[in-house]
C-alpha cells in the first residue's frame, strides 16, 4: 500500500480490495478461523494509511454491504483511540474530513457510526483543531434535512455523554463556549416532531446539570418549561429522561424545583403508575432522591403519601416478567450453570476501626421496579416513622388476607413492605413484634418458595429486636421457634430459598451472637447437611454463615462435639479443590474466622491448611511471570485470600504458629508481596506482617531491614494519600508499629523517616480515613515510647496534631502504648510540648480509664512535672483553657 498521505489522499484499487475482502471475511458467518484474519487486519494497521482506507470504506464505499462499511468504521474507531495523535497530520485531515459528511448520510447506522467517532477524535484531541465539527453540528441541528439533523444530533448527543466539560470550555478561536451556541438549538429541539431529535436533545440537555454551565442557569425557565411540556411524551423513551432529569435536578440543584415542586410531585405520582415499567422505575427513583436531599423539607411530601404509598405498594408486586419468577422454578438439585455464578468480591485484610463500606448484596441483581419501590419505601418509613403506618397498613393487611394461589404475588409483596419498614417504622410495630413474627412464623413453610425467601428477609430484618426480647422465656421461645424456621427453609429444596435463608440466619447470628451457644449443636448439623446438599452458587453462602457463626459465638466452638461436626467435611471440600480453582476463596474467608474463632484449638487442622497457602502463594508467584509451566493463569486473589487466612491462623494460633512459619519459607514470599505492584495485595501482606511482628518477630529477623524499608516506603508518599491505596498506607504504618515494640533496636535506623511521613497525615487529618489518622498517632507513640531520644527533639512540629489524633482513640492496650511514647518523649523534652500543653491535657482527659498502674503514675509525673515548671499563674492559665468535663477528668490525677 502506498504510503502517500495528502489532503487529496486516494485508495489504489488493490489495497481497497484487499482490505474490503477482508473485512467481508471477517463479517461472514461461513468464516471459521475468524482470528487469522483478525492478525492479517492487525499486520495492515502497521501501514502508515491503513485507517485512510477504513475511513475511504466506511464513508465511501456507496452500494456495498452497509455492514462492512459499519465494521470497517468500528475498527478505525478503536485504531484511533491508539494511533491518532502519531499520525501525520495531512492523515488526520483526510479522517476528519471524509467523517463530517456521513453525519448526513442516507442510511442511519452510517450517520451513527461516524458520530461514535466523532466523539473518539474529540476525547483525544477537543475541539481547538477541529472548528469544522463544531459548525457541521450547528449547521446540521440548523438544517431541514431530517438525515443531516438526526446525525448531528446523535454526534452531539455522543459527545456531551462523554465529554460534556469541553463543551463548557473556551476554546481558541470561538467567541463563546460551544453549549452556549448549542442549548438554545437543543432546546428548541425539544418541539421536534421527531421523537428520536426530542429524546436525542433532552438527553444531551440533561448530562450538563451537574456541571451546571452559566447558559444553562440562565435557561432554566426555559429548560423547565421544556420538561413540563415534554412530561407526557407520546414515546415512553422521553417520559423516562423527564423523570431522570427531575431526579437529577432534585439532587443537585433543587432550589430551582422548589417554586414548581407541587406540580413535579404531582407529576411523579402521575408517571410512577406509568404502564412503561422502565419510566415508572426513573420516576420512583424520585422519592428516594427527594429525600436525601438536605435543603428540600421531608414534610412537602407528608400530604402526599396517602397517595404515594398504595402506588409504591402496588409496585411492589412481581411482574409477571421478572426473571426470578423463572428462578424460583428451579430444582435445587440441579447443578449451578457457570452464568448463575455471581461474581464475589472479597475485601483485603485492613487493620483498624473502620472496615470499607459492605458491598451492596445487590450489586450482581437486576434493580428493578419492585425493588426500587421497597427502597422508597425503606426510606419514607425514615424519615416518617410511624406517621406512614395508617395509610400503610389497611393496604398490606388487605393484601395478606387475599387468599388462594392466584393472590400469592400480593401476599409476597406486603410480607416485602413489612420488611422494608422495620426498620424506620419499629417503634409503633415493637408492640406488634410478637403478633408479627407468628404471623410470619407459618410462611416459612408457604407453598411458593417466593413467599417462603421473602419471609426469611422479612424476619431477618426484625432480628435486632427479636434478639433483644430473649430475657424473658416467651421471647426466647418466639427467637427459637424462628431459628429453627430459619433453619429448616436452610435446608429447602428450592435454592432462592436456600440462598435467602442462608443470608436470614448469617443477620440473625450477628444480632444474637453468644445467645446462639445453647443452639449450636442443631446449628451446625443443619449447617453441615446443607453443605452436603446445595450446589456449587449457594455454597458460597453457607461457607458466610458458618464463618458468620464463628465469628458470632468465638469460642464457644471449641468443643470436640462442635468440632467433630463441623471439620472433616470442611477439609475434605478443601482437599478436593484443586490450587487454582476460585471455590477456594469462600471456604479461606471461612477457615479464617474458624480459626480465629478456635485460636489454639484450631492446631490440630492448622499444618495443612498452612501449607496450602505457602503453595498456592508460590504457584502464583510463578504463574505471574511464567503460566506456561504453572499451568493456569496468574490471578492475585488467590494471594490475597491466602495471606488473610494466613493472618486468622497467626491470630487464632498465636505464638504455636512458630513452628509453621519456621520450617516454611513464609518470609521470603511475604516480601516479595510487600513490594507487589497490586495494592490490595501489599495491603494483604502488611496485615500479615503485623500479625506475624505480634506472635513470632524471631522469624522476620533474617530480612527484617528490608522488611520496614518495605513497610517505609509506602508511607513515603510526597503526594496525598489515593483511595486505591490508603489501607495499603494504613497497614504498613500498623505493621511498623507492631515491629517496634518487638524488635526496638532494628527499628531506629527508621524512625526518622518513618515520623518525617506520619506528621503530614496527622497534620492533614480532616477528610482522611479515620483507622489511618488512629494508626499514624499510635504508631508515632509507640516509635515515641521505643526511640525516645530519636523522636523527642522534633516533637513540637506534631504535639498538637498527634495529641487531637490521640483523643480520638477508643481505649485499649494500643493506645496505652501510645502514651507511654508521649510520657517518653514529653520527659526527654519538657520544652518540645509547652505549646501544645491544652492539647496534651484533652488527650489525657480522653481516657475514660487507665488500666495499667504504672502508666496512670507516668501520666501523673509529666502533669505535675509541668504544674511545678509553670509559675506566676501560667498553670492556672493553662487549666483555665480547658472545658470544665475536662479540667473533671484530670482531677484524679491530682493537679
């Protein structure tokens, strides 16, 4: 192929045959070995014109198959993406030329492929060297050509979906920002007796309100007048984008609805019975949105709920097309197909007092009406209480006491909105609690497996106040009459209601904790006859609830009876699995509260399942850089998963894991995940060096140097701390504060640096994770308490800081050590804390009480030691600073 690139570029008839041809293979059915061509189309893009003749078929090649033409314009989108900018610029030119016109194009996949390119070129390059496109678009909005206005609409459409902020930029060489020449265009467009120009311009409208451009604010009247004139829309597709954008407005910028709210409310109402499911889902995402938004009062929506919820509740009921209609069919015998496998998210080990936010159960379903609907009504029964109970209840009372199987789809929606509301409505339902629960008690056993999981979710969401009845023996009758309805839908034929029981029990054992020791026994074997039962997806659930159950009971499961049950087929499924395949992750999350749960007890089945983490580490290391000879490919969750349960052993084995880490060559592949380039990873493997620093540090000392250079570095970040990688931070700084107490001579070549890095995130605490604030100030104590005389002469760059750091601290043995650091560097220079003094008192003041003797005397010392350095009145200066619950709590120190 020629390499000659000018404004008047043309094909030679054999490159375009040949590439043409190719791309017919490619769409052709009859195609076997569509990869070989797929590889001769990646050999062509090494031609320096390659994507001319793309571009040459895509917008030239009239009479031939509208689909190639579409292919080739598809792959020159994607070639762009990557070679655009390197491109000559005489090559640049000719796409961009030949593109404007089939903006007009005859055919509408045509006019829609180019504006999908179109919008590629203005992500990498904006408009500044293209002021064509933006007059081809204003052109094309401005014209009677019905082909030439829809693709420059669709263009625009695309453009202000993906980069709306570069519309609302100045650009050389343009007077105005191009939204202000286009919404009063869009706007009009909104008149269009084309439905596809009115939804294609309200759309492009509606992604500029949270950016907000002053054009936009100026129009809003009009804009609004837009929405209301567009709200009853013959094509449900624009009804959808009105609600959208009412919702949108209500977050973001409600001022501007509140002269209008009746008419929107009313107007919502209206569309949430809408007989498009679709508009009637955007629309009942209002009622959630409305209430969340701080500057609009709750009580605007009180007059209207009498009319809102029976809407709500009516939506609530399945449609006859919801998928989980079909699923409910499903024979809990049946093996899993690989789709019914949700994706599973585990979390990183993280130490401190914040956990990430729970991912949402629901991430994986489908949202839908009916759900939308039950969290609208989740939260109007929070923000209402007890005043929706009156309009609420007549309607699911009536909907219970509709019998026969016809009515079943009612009975299941109002067992949903009792549910919904148990929360926000508990107070006037606590003194119906008893009658609830035996009504609800029987649908457990319900011929329809809908209404027996709905009823599972039901009671799991009063278990808080179920629990809380178990002193006197009718609550402990009525909690155990539940558990064991729980228990026998645990094990249900039907797996919707295995998986909705299974998750009812893992809400009711962490409400009921330790009351579920006397249960144990018939616990486990439920437990344990469902793992023999269910597939491979529910599973994964039961392995939650055991180690829910573990979690919740501690202790108390280290009994040989419990133990015998629970065990052997747990090991057995663990011995079955082979390294590589992902079941193992849920069964590792599980091992891991066991063990934590079991502490020494677990050291009878700890040497296995030790070394299985050791191999599985390693085979991965290896599948990393070579997967040809490991035999699978890398996937780090096995690591992150095998170091978190590497992590409960050390814990729940404490210092008896020795002799495991000592014959293993643990240290050395802890190391090498320290420095992995996957943050969840080094997260992973900093918990674990904490947990190792804190039972066995002996077996770290061989590389215990580049272990906290390992750990330093991370902290050593000159810019501000990212999400992605702040409980990476938060571990490593833990981690360095676990080996200092340890191992206090290794650690002072460190400190300094280690300090120069804690101060700023002490210093810059607000809007930083809470664990990672209490970690800097506890780990800068315990470097404090280890290397007095290294820390103490810098300490008044971070008194103040690291002392409102410590007040925040719960009381516990970590913070006692802090303290003792204070006391340490406050002794070795009185002076470093003078300024900080009040600061120090409130931190002191923030213990509600020391346990340890000698550090309550230490305490004392530095109060009094500062008490006699302070004359002429600057103590009483000082004490008449503090708040008088504070001044209280320093009087048992007797200053």
């Amino acid at each position: 192929m020629a390499a000659t690139a000018s404004s008047t570029w043309q094909p030679q008839e054999e490159g375009f045959k040949e590439i043409f041809g190719l791309l017919e293979q490619q769409m052709s059915p009859a195609t076997s070995d569509k990869s070989q061509i797929w590889q001769q189309l990646q050999h062509y893009s090494h031609f320096p014109d390659f994507n001319n003749y793309l571009t040459f078929i895509f917008a030239r090649a009239e009479g031939k198959s509208v689909d190639i033409r579409q292919a080739a314009g598809l792959l020159l989108k994607n070639n762009l993406r990557a070679a655009f900018k390197n491109m000559p610029l005489a090559n640049q030119q000719y796409i961009k030329s030949e593109l404007l016109p089939s903006l007009g194009a005859t055919d509408r996949h045509i006019r829609s492929t180019a504006g999908t390119i179109i919008s590629v070129l203005v992500q990498i390059e904006g408009f500044a060297g293209w002021l064509e496109l933006l007059h081809a678009l204003v052109s094309g909005l401005d014209s009677n050509d019905s082909n030439l206005m829809e693709g420059g609409m669709d263009a625009l459409s695309k453009i202000c979906e993906d980069v709306p902020s570069l519309l609302d930029s100045d650009i050389p060489g343009l007077s105005e920002r191009p939204i202000t020449i286009l919404l009063p265009r869009l706007l009009q467009l909104f008149q269009s007796p084309h439905a596809s120009l009115r939804k294609l311009s309200l759309s492009s409208v509606n992604q500029f309100i949270m950016l907000m451009p002053t054009v936009l604010l100026l129009s809003m009247d009009k804009y609004l007048q837009g929405l209301f004139l567009l709200a009853n829309d013959p094509d449900p597709d624009v009804r959808k984008l009105v609600c959208m954008a009412f919702v949108q407005l209500v977050e973001v910028r409600p001022a501007f609805l509140e002269p209008h709210l009746r008419n929107v409310i009313e107007y919502i109402l209206q569309v949430n019975k809408d007989p498009d499911d679709e508009v009637a889902l955007e629309a009942c995402e209002f009622w959630s949105a409305y209430c969340d938004a701080p500057q609009l009062p709750p009580e605007n929506l009180r007059e209207f709920l009498p009319r809102l919820i029976p809407i709500l509740l009516s939506n609530m009921v399945y449609a006859d097309d919801d998928e989980s209609l079909l699923e409910a069919e499903e024979d809990g015998s049946l093996p899993d197909r690989e789709q019914d496998l949700k994706p599973r998210f585990h979390s990183s080990r993280f130490h401190g007092s914040e956990d990430g936010e729970d991912d949402d159960e629901d991430i994986v379903n489908l949202w839908n009406l009916r759900k939308c609907s039950a969290a609208a009504l989740d939260i109007l029964s929070n923000v209402f209480g007890d005043d929706i109970l009156p309009t609420l209840m007549p309607v699911v009372q009536a909907k219970l006491s509709a019998t026969g199987d016809e009515a079943w789809k009612e009975r299941e929606a109002a067992v949903l909105a009792l549910g919904a509301i148990g929360e926000g409505c508990i107070n006037g339902l606590f003194p119906h609690l008893s009658e609830i629960t035996t009504f609800l008690i029987p649908l457990l056993d319900d011929k329809f497996p809908l209404i027996r999981s709905i009823s599972c979710w039901t009671l799991s969401r009063f278990s808080k106040y179920i629990v809380q009845v178990t002193d006197h023996q009718e609550g402990r009758e009525q909690f155990n009459k539940i558990l064991m309805g729980i228990l026998r839908r645990v094990l249900d034929d039907n797996k919707r209601v295995q998986e909705a029981a299974c998750s009812a029990f893992a809400t009711l054992e962490e409400e009921a904790a330790e009351e579920l020791a006397p249960c144990l026994d018939i616990i486990l074997q439920h437990l344990m006859c469902a793992f023999k039962k269910y597939q491979r997806r529910n599973l994964r659930i039961v392995y939650d609830a055991i180690g829910t159950l573990a979690d919740a009971v501690g202790e108390e499961l280290n009994q040989p009876r419990y133990l015998e049950i629970l065990m052997p087929p747990l090991i057995e499924k663990w011995q079955q699995l082979p390294n590589s395949d992902k079941d193992l992750f849920p069964l590792q999350e599980c091992f891991t509260s066991i063990a934590q749960a079991l502490g020494t007890g677990f050291a009878p089945f700890a040497q296995p399942v030790f070394q299985r983490c050791i191999t599985i580490i390693q085979s991965q290391q290896l599948a990393k850089v070579d997967p040809v000879s490991a035999g699978f490919q890398y996937d780090r969750e096995f690591i992150v998963c095998s170091l978190d349960l590497l992590s409960g052993l050390a814990e729940g084995l404490g210092s008896s894991i020795e002799s495991l880490v000592s014959q293993s060559n643990l240290r050395d592949l802890l190391l090498q995940c320290c420095f992995d380039d996957a943050p969840d990873v080094r997260q992973s493997a900093f918990a674990l060096l904490g947990d190792l620093a804190k039972v066995c540090p002996v077996h770290l000392h061989p590389r215990l140097a580049e272990f906290l250079d390992a750990a330093a570095k991370q902290l050593n970040t000159s810019k501000p701390v990212e999400k992605e990688t702040i409980s990476v931070v938060n571990n490593a700084c833990w981690a360095i504060g676990e080996l200092a107490i340890k191992v206090p001579k290794e650690i002072s070549p460190i400190v300094l640096t280690v300090v120069s890095c804690l101060v700023p995130i002490l210093q810059h605490a607000e809007g930083l994770n809470k664990s990672l604030i209490e970690n800097s100030a506890i780990t800068l104590g315990r470097l404090a308490w280890v290397c007095p005389e290294l820390v103490s002469p810098h300490m008044e760059h971070f008194m103040q800081a690291w002392c409102i750091a410590l007040s925040m601290i719960r009381d516990d043995i970590e913070k006692e050590e802090a303290f003792r650091g204070l006391c340490a560097v406050v002794k070795a220079n009185p002076a470093g804390a003078l300024n900080s003094l009040v600061f120090m008192c409130k931190a002191i003041a923030s213990w509600h009480e020391i346990k340890s003797e000698d550090l309550h005397n230490e305490i004392c010392q530095v109060l009094h030691g500062y008490k006699q350095m302070l004359k002429n009145g600057a103590w009483e200066q000082c004490m008449s600073a503090l708040e008088p619950s504070v001044k209280g709590k320093l009087s048992k120190y007797q200053v």
